[in-house]
C-alpha cells in the first residue's frame, strides 16, 4: 500500500480543513483527488508530503508515518506543489542538478540528463527558467519532482493554465510515469480525469463524498442501464420491447433508439438483432459527463 489514510482531521483554529478523512492508495494507481476550491485537497497533499502535521488521525506513506518518520517519507514522496515553487535566475540543468545535489544523488550530470530527457526539455536546457513557458516550467516542476525517483508522486493542479498541446504533452508523460509510480493527482480539468486516472475520490468541505472508478461514478443510475443503439434499417417500437430485461424504448431520430433496462442490457439487443438479420452499426452507453457527478456530489451545503 503506498498511502494509507485513516480518521485524519486537520484543524485551522476552530475550522477543520480535513473532518475524519480515511482512504488507501495502492502501488501503481493514479489517482484523480477532487473537489472545489477549499475543500480540503492541497490540505491533504501537503500533509502526505510533510509540509504540515495532521491534528489527529493516521497518515503513512510506503508503510511509514509521515510525522514518526518525516525524513524518510520525503526520500520516497516527489511533490509539484500549486504554484510550481522555481528559481527563475537559474538554468534549468543548472536548478536540476542544484536539486540532484540536495538528494545527494550518484551520477547527477547523468540523472540530470536523463531528467531532461524524459520531460522533453532538450530544447530548452540551456535556457533560465524565467524564460521559459509556463508549459516548460511544469516540465522543470516534474522533473525536479522525480529527479530521485520516488516511489509515490503528489501533484497539485499540475496542468493548470497549459495550453491544449502543452495538455496533452503533460498528461501523456504523467501516465508514463504512473506505469511504474503511484501518482495521486489534484486538477479541476475533467477531461483530464477521464483520460489518466484509475480512481476517483471526491472532497467536499474537508469529508470523503466518493471513492470510485470514474466509470462507475458515470454511470446514471446503478440499477438500470441506458443504451443508444442505431440500426441500419427501420424498426417498429413494438418489435424491439420484446427484448428481455428492457423496461422502456424511445426512438431519438430516424433508426437510432434509447434502451432503458435492469442490468447489462447490450447482450440481449445484439442477440436480438442477429436473430432479426438488423445490423448494429452503434451502439453506446449512455451515462453522465465527469462535471455533472462533480456537481452533483460537491453542490449545496
């Protein structure tokens, strides 16, 4: 298990930012953690990462306990922080190897190159970091952030602000790198959710108000499912509530129809059109958008 929360509360004065937080994050996820502004996420990261102490509860990373064993967990955690914290006077090769050094790693010029590479900096590797785009710069914060090779990787807010090819460029490598890393990701960008991340938990207010796979949260209702399905020739409403386990039929336009049935009803319509020489040319499952579960879970009080 590389994260292991359980009943952690992180108190502001009278306000509690995380209220009795438990979740576990297994080798080789990547996790999508969510929630509006001020629900309680960077709270939870910079704890993970040691920044600040929990006011109760327990919370271990690779085994170990971030407090009892703070210098360790710093050796196995790599961190991108919110507003990627960079010296803009230094070169890049030059702030590599100044954080290679501090890691008191063998080799640097070798790891530094080998950073450079993986993060697609070539280009730029001579350059100040002030020069560089904010796209470049969150390949500088990567970098610096797995220069060690951590075993569990915190990123906050990692793509914000990129452009849509630097998106694309920056969510590609963070799967490259949750191949072989447990990689525990903030970001309010949806799409990006869908594309990498193998689970989902949701924060409202400081409290857990979901822990699933994006799919599951997706589908509309757990019970009944809702397929559209276009054929490649007319048929009648009466024809197809014959189907076993369909509960309603709506024609959307032309030959394409909305199902609606208990369980995986996709079986028995294909079984139904081969029996019935149709042609299925689409058929799709119908479930909710990543930003109407965000809203629904996280709206109101």
């Amino acid at each position: 298990m590389s994260i292991e929360v359980k009943n952690a509360f992180k108190y502001y004065g009278e306000q509690a930012a995380l209220n009795d937080v438990s979740f576990n994050v297994n080798s080789g996820e990547i996790i999508g953690f969510l929630g509006p502004n001020g629900a309680g996420k960077s709270t939870m990261m910079k704890i993970l990462t040691c920044f600040i102490p929990k006011s109760s509860g327990s919370v271990k990373v690779c085994g170990l306990d971030v407090e009892e064993h703070s210098i360790e967990v710093r050796k196995k955690v790599g961190y991108l922080p919110e507003h990627n914290p960079l010296y803009l006077d230094m070169y890049v090769k030059e702030y590599l190897s100044f954080v290679a050094g501090i890691y008191k790693i063998k080799n640097k010029k070798d790891r530094v190159n080998e950073m450079i590479s993986l993060v697609g900096l070539e280009v730029e590797k001579n350059k100040k970091i002030g020069a560089l785009s904010k796209g470049y710069r969150q390949r500088v914060g990567l970098a610096q952030a797995i220069i060690h090779d951590p075993q569990v990787l915190i990123l906050d807010e990692p793509t914000s602000g990129l452009d849509p090819n630097q998106l694309v460029d920056i969510r590609q490598l963070i799967l490259d790198i949750g191949k072989t890393k447990t990689v525990m990701l903030s970001t309010h960008i949806m799409q990006e959710v869908e594309a990498i991340c193998d689970r989902v938990i949701i924060i409202k207010k400081g409290k857990i108000v979901a822990d699933n796979t994006a799919e599951k949260m997706q589908q509309k209702d757990v019970e009944r499912q809702t397929v559209l399905v276009e054929f490649d020739q007319v048929v009648s409403r009466n024809q197809l509530r014959q189907i076993a386990n369909i509960k309603s039929v709506k024609n959307v336009e032309d030959n394409k129809w909305l199902f609606s049935g208990e369980g995986d009803i996709r079986p028995a319509i294909a079984k139904y059109a081969q029996q019935h020489n149709l042609l299925i040319l689409a058929m799709s499952v119908e479930q909710k958008s990543m930003e109407e579960v965000f809203k629904e879970l996280t709206a109101g009080n």
